[in-house]
DNA sequence: ACTATGACAGACG
DNA sequence: TCGTCTGCCATAG
C-alpha cells in the first residue's frame, strides 16, 4: 500500500470529531480511492487511530468489532441502534465541508497537497 | 496477464 | 431485510 494513501487516510479518520462518524466511501472519496482500501488500511493501521468513527454506509461495522466499538460510541454519546448492531449515521454523521477543510489543513504538509 | 480477496457501496429481486 | 451481483482499487499468488 502506498505510504502517502496510508498517510491521507489516517489523516482524513484523525479529522472526524469526538461524537461524530464518516462512512469509508466518505474517506474514499475525500483522499481520492476506493472504499475497500479505507478498510484494508483501518485493518492494517487501525489501532493507530479513533477507527470507531468509520463504519459503512448504514452505519455499523463488523461483529468483532462492535463490542468495543460500542464503549467507545457511549463515551462520546453516540447512541447504538436498537438493533445493537451499529448507529444512526444520518445522525451522527460529520459535517462534510467542515471535515474537508480540517482534512486539507491537516495535509497542506504532504507532498503535492 | 488473470484470478481471488477485502472493516465497501448501490442496485435489484 | 436478507442474498446476489456489479463496480471499485490495491495486493498477493
């Protein structure tokens, strides 16, 4: 994997507020690749960074993860759907622009950006 | 080059 | 609400 990409995705999950989450398309498109490589690089990278804040498109994230994903969602008060298996992101989801723009400070630094 | 495989996403039955 | 299928992009055989 490229360290750049590496780089620009931790980056764009670092930039997702406490009580807040993004979906992987969201990372995607924001760093400029597929959403299946934000999930091989959280895999990989995750424990580096606040991962709970990225689910998929509905909002939740693999069983393993759910447990502990759960403690940290009620830490920061997002609320776990009825079904126990993730959250609302229509709720909790970040405020794209907002998050854009911290992104593009946060790698002003980076080559060629 | 081709195939298979992912913490994915959207369309469809 | 489930499977299934297709599109996606990077890695590994």
């Amino acid at each position: 994997m490229n360290d750049l990409l590496v780089e620009r995705i931790l980056v764009a999950v670092e930039q997702v507020p406490r009580g807040r989450v993004v979906s992987y398309g969201d990372i995607a498109e924001l760093v400029g690749t597929g959403p299946r490589q934000v999930g091989s690089v959280l895999a990989q990278w995750g424990g580096d960074v606040t991962w709970w804040r990225v689910t998929n498109a509905a909002g939740e994230l693999p069983a393993q993860l759910r447990a502990e994903a759960a403690r940290r969602w009620a830490a920061e008060g997002i609320e776990v759907k009825p079904n126990g298996r993730g959250c609302r992101i229509a709720a909790y989801r970040v405020d794209l622009p907002a998050w854009a723009t911290a992104y593009e400070q946060a790698t002003r630094h980076l080559p060629s950006g």
